[in-house]
C-alpha cells in the first residue's frame, strides 16, 4: 500500500483535508496545534487503496517543539510516496517556506491550496496553474471544509505518485550554489551510506543542521572528508558575504518565494480592515479581555445549567427512573433471582445510570465550547491570559493546553507538546490535571441540584475558576522550582471563522462518545466490582458499613472528617474515581440506592452531607487526584514514572487541603 | 530611514523587516514564521500583554522579548498620517511597496 503524508502549517486545514480524504472524524479546531500526533487512515481511490497520515502542523523542519519534531521525523525518515503539502492560499509566502523545504529534499509533493474560498473573499487573486509552474509542483485547489477539490486532489495524487519529479531546484546565488555543488561532490566521492540526497545533505550541511550532523557522527569517512570541507566552505561565505552560510539560505529561500508569490498572486492594494480586526479590537482589548473572557464562560456555565441540566437533564432522569421502574417490575413478574435484581436496579439503574442522566448537559456545555473553539476566540483567550501568565512565570501557550483540559485532562495534557521549552511543558503537564473535565460535571450537578439548586450557575463557575486559580498557583510555584531557559511566546491569531453545524455537531459528538463510552466500559466495570463487595460477604445487609466495600471506605474516611464527609460512602467513592472521575457519582448512586427504596441520589446525599460539607466535596472532587488515564497519558508525556506517582500524590494533597480548608474555614464562620 | 525594533513601533505603523538581532533559535524561528528581511508587518496591537501584528495576510501575536529582537524599518510615519487623515479625510499615501 502507497502511503501519502500530509504536511502543512498549524491551521492550514490538514486534518480537515484528511478528515475529507478517509471520511474519520478527527477533531479539526481553529487555532494552531490542534494536531499533535501522528493519525493515520485509508482511502479508497480508483480500486486502489492508500494510507494518508496527518501530521502536526509546522512552519519549518527545525522540530522545536515535541508537535514539530514528530513531523520532521516523519517527513525526514521518507516512509512515504508523496507527500500533500497543504498551504493556506491566504497566506502564501509564509505558507510557501515549508514548501522549499520539502523541495529542497527532493521528496516528491503535491500542493493542496487549501482555504481559496477565504482567499477569494479577501480579494487575494491565486493563479495556481502559474504558481505550479513557478515550482514545478502540481497544484489543486481546494476548499475542504466545503469537501470542494477533494477528488480532484486525490486524483492528482494517484497520477503523481507513479511519476518522475519535477521539482525545480532552488537557487541561492551563485556563490552559495557553487559551494553547494562542491559540496555535493564530495559526499558523493566520499561514497557514504546516505538516505538523503547528496545536494540537500549539502545544504544541511551548510545550515549546520545539528540533527543532520548527529547523524553521520560516527562514519570516519564523513568527519574526515566531509566536515572538515563543511567547515572550510563556511568559513569563506562568511568572509565574503558577512553572514553565516545558514541565513544567507534563509534569505534565499524568501527570495525565491517572494519571486513566485509575485508572479502568481495579486493581493488588493491595502488590506480592508475585516470584521476580525474589529472583533480583535474588543475582545482582546487591555482592560476589558479577562473580563469579557469571564463573561463569556460565565454566560456558558449559566446555560450549561438551564438549557442541560434543569430541561433536557431532567427529562432524561425521569425517563432513566421510569425505565428502571418498569424493568423492576418486569424482573418481579418473570421471578428472577433476587441477586441479578438488585445488581440490575441498584448497580446499573443506581450507578450507571445516575452517570448517564448528565448526557444532556455534556451535550450542551461542549456545544458551547465548539462554538468558541470553531469561531477562533480560544486563541484569543489564550493571548489575553499571556500577560498574567507571564507575571506568574507561566508561557502563553501553557492556557492553551488547560482550556482543553476542561474538556478532558488526557488530550490537555497532550496538547503540550506545542511548548517548546522542557521546562515550560513540565509545567504544563503538572498543572492540567486541576482543570475541571467534563467527567468531574456529574459530581458537582447532583451536589448542586441538592443543596444549591438556586445558584447552580455560580457554584460550578466558582469550582472552575477554582480549578484555574490553583493551577495557576502550582504553576507559579514550578516555575520557581524548575530551572530552564527562557521561553519565547509566539502564535499565530486564526481567522474568526462562523462555526459550522458539523464542526460543533462533531466536537460535541466527541465528547458525548467519549462518556457514554466511558459509561459502559469502566464506569460499569467499576460499578460492577464495588457492587460485587458491597454484597458480600455473604449473608452481610448489602450497602452497609460491614460489607467489604464498607469496611474498605470506613477505613479510609477518617482522613476526610476534617473536610466534613468522614462517610464510608463519600471515601470509596471518591476512591472509586481515581479509576474515571463518573465513578464518583456512579459509586454514590448504587451504595444509596439500595439503602432507601425508590430515592433518588440527590435526596439520599441530602440527609448525609451539609451545604459546607458539600462544597467541601466538590472541592475535593475538583483537585484531588487525577484519573488512571491522565495519570498514564502524564507517565507517557514525561517518560518517567516518577513524575507519574508524583501528580497522583501531589494533586491528592492539595485537594484534601482545599477540602479541609473550605470545611473549617465555613465553620468559623459559622456555615454548616 | 531609521531602523527600529518592532516593539517601538505604534499601532497602526507599518515596516520592513531588515534582520533579527538574537540567538540562532530565535532567529531561524522568525524566519520561519515569515518575519524574513523584507517582509512588511503592520502593528495591530501594542499595548500591554504580547504584541499583535499583521504579517502577509496573516496575524501573529508575539511576546516583547522576541519583538525586541526584530529590527524594522519605519515605512508610514503614522502622524504625518493620522493628521492628513485629520485634516478633511486626504486618503493614505500610497507608497505601499508593489509585490
Ligand atoms: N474557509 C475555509 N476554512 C477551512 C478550510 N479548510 C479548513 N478550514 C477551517 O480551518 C480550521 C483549521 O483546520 P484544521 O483542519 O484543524 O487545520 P490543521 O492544519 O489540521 O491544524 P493543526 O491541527 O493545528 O495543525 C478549521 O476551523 C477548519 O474548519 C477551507 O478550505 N476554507
């Protein structure tokens, strides 16, 4: 099977292009850095079949940052027949830098100019059959998120991937290509075992590519005659042009752009200034951006809250308590065993289902977030929180990774790979687990509909800023721990763009998937297990404190007196979610189920916790230990169990101080 | 014309990048994000937090300690401008550079 790569800059569309290509659903957002691993799919084309791999996003070979060192490595190890480099037709000359690059070693590419709808309505004139020629690169424009160009770009792709290249070679001036072509002859006569070509292993040379150079390390051959040369050369183009050899190719490389933009693209005389511009000016303004920012998630909590939980959430409990009835009867009138009712209606009506009532509101809340994300604003977000990042030691990009972590820990931990400073990513990585997921909203839903229904929207926006306070605060206390370099911010600003049904429909869809998933994997298996010893042993009142779930909890609980919920319950469930945070509430409802026929989580919690307790617990349910998937994707992301054990611990510290603090701090004021 | 760092410019002013003036990361970095000599960046925000300019159809945000780095040549005095457009709506000079 023939493997085609795709590779362009952050936001030039890839994955929508893949997405297009394969028919998946992978999450396409609007910012850059949305992709940071390797995906890979099949397409069917003609009775052949293909493997497309979408890369991460980036401007250069240089693989700064984790996201773009995967890229390079793909794009360097040549396991590919052709390579689709997706280029933004609104941004060519700084879309094209990469382009060059990919020329330069010879890799066989085809263009996909992607985005010719924005191009066309900002005036920017494309001739792209001018621009193929200027290269010597098939060109097929595309506009994928309308599926426009789509068979005509892959059609191209079969045509091309079976044929010589034509790829021009680019010039650097007439010194630099004399140095390069002696150069070139000497890797050759030095005949050493090389996957490169020799003209681009020159200029790698010549740019003193220390990847490049590390790889031929230990080949005598190479260090004797070819270094030796490299250096000599470097030496006489710096004495005669005053540059080192590198950015005198840089130059080039932009020379050489520019001379093509310039025959092929007619952009307006002066740029309109666009309604982005405009939005720009608002939502990003000194004063008013952090409180617009505050705003806008405010109103999201707020609506999460009506339309998701106190409409269509409570419609879907009266369904799940409905169902639950009839099934109970049902198993009375068929004489089943006792034993399989009382796992059916308490274990999986109790638990899993208590779980399951809170699709709705995921549905809504995450309906929100493709919104912001789609139109472009989680970018801005990101821009506005730099200044208070920055006065905590904290980069930019670091928010970046946590607005995803509300989403879930797992992706957001993920997401650091853009950062391209160790330290900075370290931080990252430490510091996303206290972003409240969407796993964590059953917990703080069942608390609030029992004991603050009236400001349902407040509390969960106070447990998110919360979230963010204390992550902010670990984050500066890291940064004072952590020695590194200093870090640079850069990013580019995407185009506000109106959100499609489909984009938010499929980022919704991810995330009502990915519970409902959850739901019936491990939530049930949880469930089902802690069911298992809330029963025995045999012959012990099932859900009381002797079964050996309730000996295990009653053990654990007198750590959380001090925090108000000293309960065998509320200790084995919060034990419960280390294994996925819905397993809270999943424990919760089974173990009181069974104990009050008929009653509802909410009120059964209403009798055991207070309002202080309560809110004790949703605190403690908020920072304290991160689920085995996020321990295990931190394990992955650092390479060290010890960082692993440490986020599991540390975060569980916190969250119990938080915890007692909230409860005797609303004590001595006299809160129960 | 005199040559400035890119963070002493004002919102609104326009300039030619003529180098870069930092480390070898941060320079081949710039270079290819597009902040290449001779490409024109026009100043969209500067005012605290990073500052925001618009590079070849594009918008990129960049922290002060990069900008700094930047060195740019002042194209359209933004006064001079500022007052024509003042004084009974005269249109900007054209002297944007042709591609
Ligand atoms: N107007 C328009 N928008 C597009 C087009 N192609 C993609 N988009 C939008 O551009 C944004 C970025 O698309 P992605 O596919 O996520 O880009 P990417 O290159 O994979 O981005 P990274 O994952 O960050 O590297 C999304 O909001 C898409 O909906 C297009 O042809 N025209």
């Amino acid at each position: 099977m023939q493997t085609i790569a795709l590779v362009g800059n952050p936001n030039s569309g890839k994955t929508t292009i893949f997405n297009a290509l394969t028919g998946t659903n992978q999450h396409v957002g609007n910012w850059p850095g949305v992709t940071v691993e390797k995906k890979e799919g099949i397409i069917k084309f003609q009775n052949r079949e293909y493997s497309v791999i979408d890369l991460p996003g980036t401007y250069g070979l240089g693989g700064y940052s984790e996201d773009e060192a995967i890229a390079r490595d793909f794009i360097l190890k040549g396991d590919h027949d052709i390579i689709i480099n997706v280029v933004d037709a609104t941004n060519l000359e700084r879309n094209l830098y990469l382009t060059t690059l990919l020329m330069e070693m010879g890799a066989k590419v085809i263009i996909a100019l992607n985005m010719v709808d924005d191009a066309e309505k900002r005036q920017i004139k494309v001739d792209y059959e001018r621009l193929s020629k200027e290269l010597g690169i098939p060109v097929v424009p595309t506009v994928a998120s309308k599926g426009r160009g789509i068979d005509q770009l892959m059609q191209k792709t079969a045509e091309t991937i079976g044929r010589k290249n034509h790829i021009r070679d680019i010039s650097y001036g007439k010194e630099i290509d004399e140095k390069v072509a002696f150069l070139k002859d000497i890797i050759e006569r030095h005949q050493i075992d090389r996957e490169y070509p020799s003209r681009w292993l020159a200029i790698k040379l010549l740019e003193n590519d220390e990847d490049v150079i590390g790889k031929y390390q230990d080949n005598a051959a190479f260090k004797e005659g070819v270094l030796a040369e490299v250096k000599k050369t470097t030496d006489e183009i710096l004495a005669t042009s005053g540059m080192e050899p590198e950015m005198v190719i840089l130059d080039k490389r932009y020379e050489f752009i520019n001379q093509v933009v310039s025959k092929a693209v007619v952009r307006p005389k002066e740029e309109i200034d666009t309604i982005s511009d405009k939005i720009d000016r608002v939502v990003t303004h000194k004063y008013f951006g952090i409180p617009i920012f505050a705003l806008i998630m405010f109103i999201i909590y707020q609506l999460t809250f009506t339309i998701g939980q106190d409409i269509l959430g409570e419609a879907l409990a009266g369904g799940i308590e409905k169902l639950g009835e009839l099934v109970a009867g049902w198993l009375e009138a068929v004489n089943s065993p006792e034993i399989l009712n009382l796992f059916i209606i308490d274990g999986l009506f109790g638990g899993v289902g208590a779980v399951l009532e809170f699709i709705p509101l995921i549905m809504v809340m995450y309906m929100m977030f493709g919104i912001l994300e789609d139109s472009g604003y989680m970018a801005r977000a990101a821009y506005i929180m730099d200044r208070s990042m920055r006065a905590l030691g904290l980069h930019g990009k670091t928010f970046i990774s946590m607005i995803i972590g509300t989403g879930c820990n797992v992706p957001g931990v993920m997401s650091t790979r853009t950062l391209e400073n160790k330290k900075d990513r370290m931080i990252a990585i430490l510091i996303n687990p206290f972003m409240s997921c969407g796993a964590r909203l059953p917990i703080y839903m069942v608390f609030i509909a029992a004991f603050f229904p009236k400001h349902g929207g407040l509390v969960l926006f106070s447990l998110y800023a919360i979230g963010i306070i204390v992550a902010l605060t670990m984050g500066k206390i890291f940064s004072k721990v952590f020695r590194g370099e200093e870090s640079f911010f850069i990013m580019e600003l995407p185009p506000y763009r109106m959100p499609t049904i489909k984009g938010i429909g499929l980022y919704m869809w991810e995330q009502v998937w990915s519970f409902v998933h959850r739901a019936g994997t491990v939530i049930f298996l949880v469930v089902s297990l802690l069911w298992i010893l809330s029963i025995l042993p045999y012959g012990v009142e099932p859900y009381s404190e002797d079964s050996i779930l309730g000996i295990i909890g009653s053990f654990i609980a007198p750590i959380f007196r001090p925090a108000g919920f000293g309960t065998w319950q509320a200790s084995v469930g919060l034990f419960a979610g280390i294994a996925a945070k819905e397993a809270v509430v999943g424990t919760l409802g089974m173990v009181y189920a069974g104990v009050e026929e008929g009653a509802r989580l909410i009120t059964s919690i209403q009798g055991v916790f207070t309002p202080l307790s309560a809110y004790a617990f949703l605190i403690m349910s908020l920072l304290y230990t991160p689920c085995a998937a996020t321990i295990a994707t931190i394990y992955k992301e650092t390479n060290s169990k010890r960082w692993a054990w440490f986020s599991a611990v540390y975060t569980f510290l916190i969250g119990w101080t938080g915890a007692v603090l909230v409860y005797q701090v609303g004590r001595l004021f006299g809160l129960a | 014309m005199e040559i400035r760092t890119l963070d002493s410019l004002a919102v609104g002013e326009k300039g030619i990048i003529t180098g870069i003036n930092g480390g070898r990361t941060a320079t081949i970095r710039l270079f290819e994000m597009g902040f290449n000599r001779g490409s024109e960046v026009c100043i969209v925000k500067n005012d605290i937090g990073p500052i925001i300019v618009s590079l070849a159809g594009s918008k990129i945000a960049l922290g002060w300690g990069l900008a700094r780095k930047i060195m740019v040549q002042l194209k359209e005095p933004s006064m001079q401008n500022a007052e024509a457009w003042d004084k009974g709506g005269m249109k900007y000079a054209d002297n944007s550079i042709s591609r």
